[in-house]
C-alpha cells in the first residue's frame, strides 16, 4: 500500500501523532510518503527519509499569541510581521498565497506516487488535494466543528472547510467515544454536520497503560508557535521562579539544548520525548495550554492540571478536562497562584479522577485502530 501522509505544522501535537502513526505504517510493511512544513518538517525528516518539505499556512501571531483580527485581515492581504524566531520584521504572505503554495507543494508528487490512499492529520489543503485527484482519504483530527469560544467571525471559514471533510472515507478521532472525549466540544453535533456514519474514536494515540511514578515538582511544558510560547513563558515563569515549590519548565524550542536555573524553577529550551515523559511521569501537577496530545499525557500519568489556554481548540479541552474532574482551567495569568493552591488542597481528588479517565482511555489501542481504518479504506 502507497500512503501519501500530509501533517498540519501549527505546534507539535500533530506531528507527535504522525510520528507514532507513520511508524506503525512502515511496520506494517506500507510504502509512506510524508509531507510537511516548519519545525514539524524537521521533526518527521529525522525520523522518516522519505519526507518532503511543503508551504507553511499559519495564523498571524506576535508575542502576545494569535490575533484574531489580524488572522481574519491575513486571509487575503500581505502583513508585516516580526518573525520571533530569527528577530527581525518580514511580511507574511496572506494565507490565500500559503495555500496555494501549500496545494501545489503536495500536488506535486501524486502521478509519480499513485497513492492508494491518503492521510492527512489537521491538513484541509491534502483533503482538497484527494477530493480532487479521486484519491480515498482519511481524516485524523480533534477539531470539526467547535462549540466553545469560538469566535462567530470564524464560523463561515470552518463551514467552508467541513466541504473537504464531508468525501472523507472515514474520519479518526484520536479520543475516547463518548461521554469521556476530550475534544468533544471541538467536534460539535457530528449528526448536524453530517459525517456521524464515517466518524471512528479509535482513542488516543498514546500508549495509555498506567504508569505512575513520583509527586515532585510542578511541571510546565510549553509548546505550539514562537508567539504562543512566549505568552506562557512570561504567564508562567515569574509565579513559578518565586514559588514554593520546584518546577520545571520546558520551552518547546526544537533542537536547542540548554538549561539555566531561575530562582526555584529549573528552564529547559527543549527536552527530548524520553525526558519529557520521565518529567510528566514525576511531577506533582502539570501547568499547560490545553493542546490535545498533553491531555492525554496528563492522563496516561495520572496528574492533577491546570491549563492556560491562549486559543479557543484549547480552551474547549481544557472545560472538558475540567468538566472530568482532574483539572482546572484559568483564563488569566492572575488566577494562576489560585488554582494551583485548589489543585494543592484537592489533590487526591484530582488524582483519582485522572485515574478513573485513564482506565477508560486504557481500553482503546488508537494507533492499532487508525492503521486498521487506513488499511480498510485502502482496499
């Protein structure tokens, strides 16, 4: 079987998914062809020789995070922009431009490869790609239709995009079914929008056995674009520095390998996936932004959480997470010593509910199911 795999490369978690996915594919004896742009092209390029670079498409951010308004204006106009990673101010081509830059990247390839089906995780542009080409797809995503916080400026491009996840074969949600999904309110009524028949929870794509380790320090691992990162890093880092208790902060900067030590809290710029497992495993409380691949780690490990969104997709897993009973969701950098002394007076509770959603999660093996459905739909 030939497998074009197209990743979304807006933060990490859908290239961590890919990773797993890919691996299992190639295992199984299946020719992949991986497509991707940014860090996350970095990332499947070390892992996979057989990877091609293509058009980042990505919101307008600075270093307050993504701005809406200027993500709506960026549709279809240039904006100047200050690149946070290389320091210096560049215009960023409007997102029409990216996509079909991004389109004709993956186009590229399809007659030489003749896929028998294609992947895509998060990527709309590989969708429209095997819309048109005939070529069957399946969809992997935590995000269809959200509910929550979403802005109504927002909703007629997600309507337009719903026109390329309709042909899909199938759809994985790498979650639990109902009534414990995670991402439920980024999915919306699945019957309104109608694709319920092709929707298949496989669960999470993480190894969710139990595997509890020490209660030591609070944990805060940051990741997602440069603006998004520098938001958290200057919510988080001077309550943590000054704190009582040690905690651990990771900067989410791929590749870099440096450690310095401020006041109680111990700052890493990157740790390898080895590493940041041993640190989730270990902590007493975890301290992230709501992303979809680390709630689950906060699960796997069993951990009480406190998540800071800085976008809607995260916001919405987080009230879920909440809504589970084994975290708390805060909305400024100024409830943060708050909740962290809630989660510290109700730790067991918290504990035990990570628990009882961990047991649920267990019972799934989503990577076995997902090359399952690929392999179905590719007959």
């Amino acid at each position: 079987m030939r497998v074009i795999y197209s990743c979304s490369d807006i933060g990490l978690g859908h290239v961590s998914r890919t990773l797993r996915l890919g691996k299992r594919l190639i295992e199984n004896g299946h020719e992949v062809y991986f497509y991707s742009g940014g860090k996350a092209y970095d990332t499947l390029k070390s892992e996979f020789s057989n990877t091609q670079r293509c058009t980042q498409v990505i919101w307008y951010e600075n270093a307050h995070g993504i701005l809406t308004s200027a993500s709506l204006l960026n549709i279809l106009l240039p904006l100047p922009h200050f690149n946070l990673e290389e320091n210096k101010l560049e215009i960023k081509k409007s997102n029409a431009i990216e996509t079909i830059h991004r389109y004709y990247d993956l186009r590229r390839d399809v007659l030489k490869i003749k896929p028998d089906v294609l992947v895509s995780d998060g990527d709309i542009h590989a969708l429209r790609l095997a819309h048109r080409w005939h070529v069957p797809a399946v969809y992997i995503t935590n995000l269809i239709r959200p509910s929550y916080g979403f802005s109504a400026l927002l909703s007629p491009g997600q309507r337009f995009t719903e026109r390329y996840i309709k042909p899909c074969s199938k759809i994985v949600i790498p979650d639990n079914p109902p009534p414990t999904t995670v991402c439920e309110y980024n999915l919306g009524n699945l019957d309104h929008v109608g694709i319920s028949e092709k929707v298949v929870f496989a669960g999470s794509f993480l190894d969710m056995t139990a595997d509890d380790g020490l209660d030591e320090y609070i944990f805060a691992p940051i990741s997602g674009p440069p603006g998004t990162r520098l938001k958290l890093v200057k919510a988080l880092l001077p309550l943590l520095k000054d704190g009582n208790a040690e905690a651990t902060v990771s900067l989410g900067i791929p590749g870099e390998r440096k450690m310095v030590k401020v006041g109680k809290c111990k700052v890493y710029s990157w740790l390898s996936p080895q590493e940041r497992q041993v640190c989730m495993k270990n902590a007493r409380v975890i301290i992230f932004s709501g992303g979809h691949t680390t709630c689950f780690e906060t699960i796997k490990y069993a951990k009480p959480s406190i998540c800071f969104p800085t976008q809607p997709e995260q916001a919405a897993n987080a009230a879920k997470l909440q809504e589970l009973g084994c975290s708390i969701m805060v909305r400024s950098h100024k409830h943060l010593a708050q909740a962290l002394t809630q989660v510290e007076q109700y730790h067991e509770r918290f504990k035990k509910q990570a628990k009882t959603l961990r047991e649920a999660s267990g019972q799934l093996q989503g990577v076995a199911n997902a090359v399952k459905v690929i392999e179905e739909t590719a007959k």
